[in-house]
C-alpha cells in the first residue's frame, strides 16, 4: 500500500485542519539550533502506531569517532542539486539548518574542528543502545529496528574475528532485520555461517535480490512481514547489487546479485495480497538508486536507505504510478539513527514523522550492558589496537569524491615504501576522523583500511591501462543514470595529476594527465602501486603495515590539501564546496 497524490494531499489538509506536523520539522531544528541539552534533543513525543529505526553503514565501529561530512558530493544531470548532493551551506539552506549549531556540525563539514572539539565524538554502539532503548521505551511494542547493512567490516576486530564482534553486538542491540553488502567480503561460506546459526532465531537477514548462480534460487529469505501494534507490516531485504563487480567475486562466485526491479515489484505485490498494510524496503542500493527505484515500483512506502553514507535530513518523496514512496538515507558509522512514525488506520497510512537523530557521545549515558560487551570483546586486541605510530599535525578524514587527507597519507605511504611511479587507493567511503594533535594508533589506521583483501601491489601498467581505469571509475560516479552508479568515490592517485570534465561522458572526461609532470604516454609501462584488487593475488604484505612503518618512520603525518584533480564543469554545483 502506498499514498496516492490524492491521498497525499487529502492527509496534509486533515493535518493541517488538525494543528498536526508531519515532516515539516523532520530534525527538530528549532530545538538544535538553540543547542539544548540531551532531554529536548532526544525528547520526541510518539507519533501514530508504527514506528521504525533504522540504522546503516556503521562499518563496524564500536567506539565513539569523529566522522566529518564531504566538502564534494556532486550531483549530474537530474541528480544535480538534490539531496543528497548537497554539501555545506547548501545543504544547511535547503533544510533551513542554523548556521553553528550542533546540527550543522552533525550534518556538514563547516568548522569541523572547532566543532568537533566542542561537541565531542558521535556514535559508539553503547550510546547507540541508550538512544535505542529510550525510543522503543516511549514506543512499547510497536517499534521494529532495522540495519542496512555494512555492520560487520571497517575496524581491526571486525577483521580478526571475522565479524563475529558485530552480529554479537547486533544481537545485543536488538536489531530485529538486516541486509548486507561489506558483509559478503568474508566469503559465502562465513556469511551462511552467520546467517543459518547466529542470527537465526533473532535477526532475520533479508534480500530478494541475492540468488544462486546456477538454478536462480533465492539464497536468503526476500521478506518478512510482522504484525506491529495489529498493523502488517512487510520488510523486503535489498542488498548491495553490484557485490561482485565492486569487491572479488572470487569470495562469493556461487551468487548473483542485481537491482531486479521486477523482481522487486513481485515481492511487494506478493506481501500485498498476504495483507501487509505497509511495504518497507530495506535497502543497500545507494541513494541515487533507491530514488530511482522509488520511481519504478509501485506500492512501497518507504526506502531506508544506505551504501552511499548520505546523512539527509529529511525523506525524499518520489512519485511513481501507484502514489508515492519516502526515500529515507541515514548516515553511516553509528553517527545517525533514524526514527520513522507511522500513522496507520483502516490499512492505510495517513501520516508519517521523521527524526534524523545524531548520536552524541557526550548527550547520551552509554548502556552498562553494551560497554561491558565492547570492553569484553576489545580486551584481547588491545595492546595491539593502541601501538602508538605517530601524531597528527592536521586534521585526517577520509569522505568527498577525490580525497581526503587519509587517503592522502595512504598514498604518500604507498609511494615512499613501494618506490612506484604513481599509486592508486580506492575511494571507500567508510573510515573514522583524527583531529589534529590525535595520535595515530593501529586501531585509526585499520579503521581506514581492514578489509579481507588488503594486500599491497605493484604492477606495471601502460599508459593506457591508467586511463581505462580512471575513466571506468569516473563513470562510476558520474553516470547520469544511477543504476550505472556502483557508489564510492573517484580513485585516489599520487605521482599522477589530472582534468576531470564531469559534464563529458565515459572515455572522456579524464583529461591531460600527466605523471611526475610529464605527459601519461599510452604505450609506455608503469609501476603502480595499489591495494585492495578485486582480483585474485597471492596473499602479501597488508596495506596497514605498509602505512604503519611509513608513520613508524615518520613519527609525525603532515598533510596539506589533498590532491583534487582540475575540475570542469562543478562552478555553481551545490555539492560542491571546493
């Protein structure tokens, strides 16, 4: 079931008529602009019979962290200028945000530091679980928890207990349905594992759009539908559907994954005529996707999104032929939790409010029972976590189209141990934030890089492979159509400038690339260095400890401004804060 405009307009006159908000004030601006303290930020009265939170992205950190917003989100052609590309003071006029208040900290990257210094660190699955039960506690018995996935990789106890660390901890939070992406790199065999024992009987891990290779079976359960409050409510699982082009297909050559949008129509048909009342997808799409798909399916009434790590502050409503559906994104790195209250009489939905909730180390009392599990389960590690490499003398984050002063330390790394011409890193989205005087501990530096594939490389490649490359990740990110999107951003380089036109299209827009400051010659060969290949390779040396003994040697890591190719075409673009 979904609002049809007539409807839709119908519920905003009756709303009106009745003094009722819906998503008007979906942040609750007025309360943090003036910086309340923690009972008006997490003070938000009930809203109809259905409630939802959803959580995504949170890359498995347990810790409080610092996590700064992008500077670059650019948006093309019908993207452009729309959530989520928006950064910066556009973003904070689109949804009238006060300029210095603790939202516009917990949503851009404007004075970080001084911010960041002022408000403390975000997230921490402890906190996360105080907010969690305070919400379901002013919603008893009517309130499911949702995770989108990217939950059991991006530290280095996610990594060294193959991501056992998390589902406990997903278990303990109370996550009721879950989807994945990151979580498919530790191999179809472990996630099985996962799946068909631990969660079962306790998470339900869901995706219509995973299936077996060779008879086209469904490999996990495409949805549920649970009764809240004696509404039917359907979840479809949606997960990230290009797994196997973005990570090794080799850790799961047995599945195919896909957007299957009609695929996804015959579930939300068939959750209908079962008398689901609402239809959710949780999704791993990437926001782009999910409000194209929005587009396409009719009859859902809301997509919690995630992949891209886009924190927007209110829903997106797209029409489609059978009414309209909420597009939802809720941030990444346990930074964010979204609250959605549904108002549902007669088997329909009359009404909705919405709460992007930042989660506040410093405004929320951790959860004895969750700190006491995250001390636990860290306690082995933990020498090994705090070895000191160096410090910081500026600020280190990783997130924005072309880079970050992380990624720029990765690549500075790369080419000062590997003694390449040039090296590549990939533009991965997920990573923590240092401020500068921080030290650099082994855990900061796994937070950047655990993956089950980090092997450090070099190989020679031509001038023309190089480009090939850099065009096909271009395209990546720039592709007018977001189903040609696979999220991410543009590959980090060192030793290599470059023009990117991001009005051109693919095999054009990479422009005048030179390397050590002379012209990229097509034939000629090149050593790159690189890490993170899709490709098999022999296991060798980890990226983190090529870092490591560059930081160990170094002491200190002083990064400028990190290198951001020529732009064409991104004056004027408002995800594009330069």
């Amino acid at each position: 079931m979904s609002l049809s405009r007539r409807e839709f307009l119908q519920m905003l006159a009756v709303g009106a008529a009745a003094g009722l908000v819906f998503d008007n004030d979906v942040t609750g601006r007025k309360a943090l602009a003036d910086d309340r303290k923690a009972g008006g930020l997490y003070d938000v009265p009930p809203f109809g019979n259905v409630s939802l939170l959803h959580m995504t992205d949170c890359h498995a950190q347990l810790m409080p962290t610092y996590f700064r917003e992008p500077n670059i989100n650019i948006g093309v052609g019908a993207a452009r200028g729309k959530p989520p590309h928006l950064v910066g003071e556009a973003l904070l006029r689109h949804f009238k945000i006060a300029p210095g208040s603790i939202e516009a900290h917990a949503f851009t990257y404007l004075d970080f530091e001084q911010a960041a210094r002022r408000y403390g660190k975000i997230g921490g699955f402890a906190h996360l679980a105080t907010l969690v039960k305070n919400l379901r506690a002013s919603r008893p018995d009517r309130t499911l928890l949702l995770d989108g996935g990217d939950t059991w990789q991006g530290s280095a106890t996610s990594l060294w207990t193959k991501g056992q660390d998390m589902v406990d901890a997903q278990k303990l939070l109370g996550v009721d349905i879950a989807t994945g992406h990151w979580e498919f790199t530790y191999g179809a065999e472990r996630v099985k594992q996962i799946v068909d024992n631990d969660l079962k009987g306790h998470i339900e891990f869901l995706a219509q759009n995973v299936s077996d290779a060779t008879w086209g079976e469904l490999i996990f359960k495409p949805y549920v539908i649970r009764e809240i409050n004696k509404v039917p409510v359907a979840i479809i699982g949606q997960a990230f559907p290009y797994t196997p082009i973005a990570n090794p297909r080799y850790l799961i050559p047995d599945w195919t994954f896909g957007i299957n949008d009609d695929h996804m129509q015959k579930m939300v048909d068939e959750v209908q005529g079962k008398g689901a009342q609402v239809v959710v997808v949780l999704s791993h799409n990437g926001m782009d996707v999910d409000l194209k798909m929005a587009s396409r399916v009719r009859g859902i009434d809301a997509i919690l999104g995630g992949h891209t790590h886009d924190a927007v502050p209110a829903p997106s409503l797209v029409k489609n032929r059978g009414g309209q559906t909420l597009v939802i994104n809720s941030g990444c790195n346990g930074k964010f939790l979204s609250l959605l209250d549904l108002d549902v009489k007669d088997g329909k939905l009359r009404g909705y409010r919405y709460k992007l909730l930042p989660v506040f180390a410093n405004l929320l009392a951790p959860d004895k029972e969750m700190a006491a599990y995250i001390e636990k389960v860290r306690a082995p590690y933990a020498d090994k976590l705090a070895e000191k490499l160096a410090v910081t003398e500026g600020l280190l984050y990783r997130r924005g189209n072309f880079n970050g002063t992380f990624d720029q330390l990765i690549i500075d790394a790369l080419l000062a141990v590997q003694g390449a011409d040039m090296a590549f890193s990939p533009g991965f989205r997920w990573g923590t934030t240092l401020l500068p005087g921080d030290t650099i501990t082994m855990d900061n530096l796994m937070d950047q890089t655990a993956i089950t594939y980090a092997t450090a490389t070099v190989n020679q490649l031509s001038g023309e492979q190089i480009k090939i490359i850099m065009e096909d990740i271009a395209d990546n990110l720039y592709h007018p159509d977001p189903y040609y999107q696979q999220g991410g951003d543009m590959v980090r380089v060192g030793g290599l400038q470059y023009t990117l036109d991001i009005a051109q299209t693919h095999g054009r827009r990479i422009q005048d690339v030179t390397i050590k400051g002379k012209p990229l010659a097509a034939a000629k060969k090149y050593q790159v260095a690189g890490w993170a290949s899709v490709q098999p390779i022999e296991p060798g040396k980890p990226v983190w400890d090529v870092v490591a003994e560059y930081l160990r040697a170094s002491r200190s890591a002083r990064i400028g401004q990190p290198y951001i190719p020529r732009l064409k075409g991104a004056s004027g673009n408002p995800g594009y804060a330069g």
